[in-house]
C-alpha cells in the first residue's frame, strides 16, 4: 500500500508531455528527442519514455550514451522501452515506480492503432500534448481525424489539457503554410512552431544530440529559434489553459467518431 502511494505522488510530481499523431512519419521521434534535450540543456531532468515499436528513441539514446564516453559535456538521456507489445520489455506499470521522479516525463508515442488500455493510461497520465504535423492535405486531413478522436475521448473531455500543433519539415521558399494554417483557423489549438525541413535533424538524430547543443552550426542556430517557443509553450500554456473553459472538439467534415482516434492501415503509412 505504501508503495502505491508513493508511486501516486511520484506521478503527480511529474509533467507528463506525450508527443503524439497517429500519421506514421511526421516526426514524432525528432520532436521527442529534441524536447527532451532542450530540457536537459536548461538543467532540468528528463527521461524518454518509448511506446514506437522501432524503438527510435531508445536507439537514438544508445547513440547518446556512445557520443556522451566521447564528449563528456554531453550527458546521457535515459529512454525506457514501454510498448508492452514487445517481449522483455518493461510495461508501463512496472517502470513508473523506478522513472516517474524525474520532473519531466517524454512520452512517443507509436503510430497507428494503439491498443485501447494503452491509450487510455496515456491520456490519463498526460499533463500536455505535442501534435507534429506536417502541411500536405493527407497529412492535414489525418491530423483532423486524429485530434478529433483525442478530443471527444472522455478521459480528455473530463480533464481538458493543453493541447498544441507542431509544424514539421516544413519547406521554405515555398507556399506549404496555406493549408496548415486553414486549418489551425478551424480550431481552438495553437501552432506552438514551425521546424524546416532540414538535414541538421538527421545529423542529430545520428549522433545522439539535439539541436539544443549543436550552436556550432548555422542550421541549428536557426532552428532552434523554433526550439524555444517549444519551450516556452511547455513552461506557459499549463497556466494559461487552465483559466480555459473545457474545449470544444473540431468539427471536420467527414471526421472520427469519438472513438476513432486511430486511422487506417493505408493512413497510418
């Protein structure tokens, strides 16, 4: 009994961030590395949890370890592998008790369909939600069919959280905003910012980092302008969100169910 309350305490200590789309490619690992990272450089600590069946985070976490026994002004980042889909792997229940203390929990989320008892526990623990989207009409149109699901659900409806869109790979030079932003227009859910489709991201990812630390390069210089309104919005929108009445959900044409919070095989690719 005692350590059941201990673990509940633990978990109301932590800030729960769940980076998540069911759209399958739109960045959900990068957003959760470099997250994670921008934290860690502001001194705070930060542990990755990995619901992806590739395992993206955790591989990027063991190129960390290998780049921080080279450079020792770069700290390792503990990843936990949580899909409990994955035999030998810790489930959800069992590793909070070891990873809940740290102030910041990183949640990224796999693609697709998500069993129901998962999505539920992710909801129910999340504090915030970072949406990666990207701008063309398939995209736009599974991001609508997803937030809708996530907003109707009835743990989210019974506890509203902050809820932000986070434009990825977007292409400069060209008009790939005009939709995306038709589409913020349409809801009540802010473009936290907006990432440029550029290499430094893989760069990163290859070699463990985030653009938080890479100053060194031009790319990273300006990308991480972005990085810090990500940042500001974690520090501020919980404050402001919660002087909100509950929201509504967008109403989209042809939209899910508020059961439907996954897509299709074909949509998820």
């Amino acid at each position: 009994m005692q350590e059941k309350r201990l673990g509940a305490f633990l978990i109301s200590m932590s800030t729960h961030i769940l980076v998540t789309n069911s759209k399958g490619g739109c960045g959900k690992t990068t957003v959760a590395t470099n997250l994670a990272v921008s934290l860690q450089v502001r001194g705070e600590e930060v542990v990755l949890w990995d619901y992806d069946i590739q395992g993206s985070s955790i591989l990027w976490s063991h190129n960390r370890m290998a780049a921080s026994e080279e450079n020792s002004r770069i700290k390792p980042l503990k990843a936990v592998a949580c899909n409990s889909n994955k035999p030998g792997k810790e489930t959800l229940s069992f590793q909070r008790y070891k990873y809940e203390s740290a102030p910041f929990i990183i949640i990224d989320a796999t693609a697709g369909k998500i069993p129901d008892g998962e999505l539920e526990r992710l909801i129910r623990i999340s504090d915030m939600f970072i949406v990666p989207a990207m701008s063309s009409s398939f995209d736009i149109k599974a991001t609508e069919r997803f937030l809708t699901g996530l907003l109707t659900h009835r743990l989210y409806r019974s506890r509203p959280r902050p809820v932000g869109l986070l434009e990825n790979r977007n292409i400069g030079g060209r008009d790939t905003s005009d939709g995306f932003l038709n589409f913020l227009a349409c809801i009540d859910i802010p473009k936290i910012a907006e990432l440029k489709d550029s290499p430094i991201y893989q760069e990163a990812a290859d070699a463990g980092l985030g653009i938080a630390e890479m100053g060194d390069t031009r790319a990273a210089q300006r990308e991480y302008k972005s990085w810090k309104k990500v940042l500001a919005w974690v520090e501020n929108r919980g404050t402001e969100e919660s002087r909100k009445p509950p929201r509504k959900a967008p109403r989209v044409p042809g939209s899910a169910s508020s059961s439907e919070i996954v897509l299709t095989k074909s949509e998820a690719g």
